[in-house]
C-alpha cells in the first residue's frame, strides 16, 4: 500500500515554554504514520499518512497532552500560564 502523505498545521493555545513544545512533539510523534516537522509556542506542522491517522487524531493527541485548538486559527498566540494548561500551569 503506498503512503498518502499529507501536511497539516495546528494553531494551538496554551503553549507558553520549551516543555509544552516538547510535550506536544511527544504527542503528536506517538500518533502512527506522523512526522512531526516543526512545534513551536502556538503551532505544529505534522506531515501523516491518511490511511492511519486523521486530522482528528492529531487534534485529539493536542488536547490529551493539555492544550486547546485556536479554532480561529491563529498560530503563534500563546495561553496565559496561569490558566491551568499545558505543563505550566
């Protein structure tokens, strides 16, 4: 079966240090048939096979690891660290 590979970025709130930028790398990389290409503070560009996993598994890996969608889709906005998510708070 060849792979289908496609590119998804999420804007993701919530990030405010190096350890939530970790914590999502491990979570999305967890995910069967990823490659994490880049997760900064706000945003992760993931490149995955679309026979084994679906833009929302991605989204539901972001949310298990303690972050929410920036539904408006705004990468790079960052959460109060005080707001009770991610690793920092």
């Amino acid at each position: 079966m060849q792979q289908q590979m496609q590119e998804h970025t999420l804007a993701i709130s919530g990030m405010s240090c190096g350890g939530c930028v970790n914590a999502v790398r491990k979570a999305l990389s967890a995910l069967p048939g990823t490659q994490v290409d880049a997760v900064a503070v706000g945003s992760a560009t993931v490149s995955y096979d679309t026979g084994l996993t679906a833009v929302a598994a991605l989204e539901q890996a972001v949310r298990d690891a303690g972050f929410d969608l920036d539904t408006a889709g705004v990468a790079g906005k960052t959460g109060d660290a005080g707001s009770g998510h991610g690793c920092c708070g």
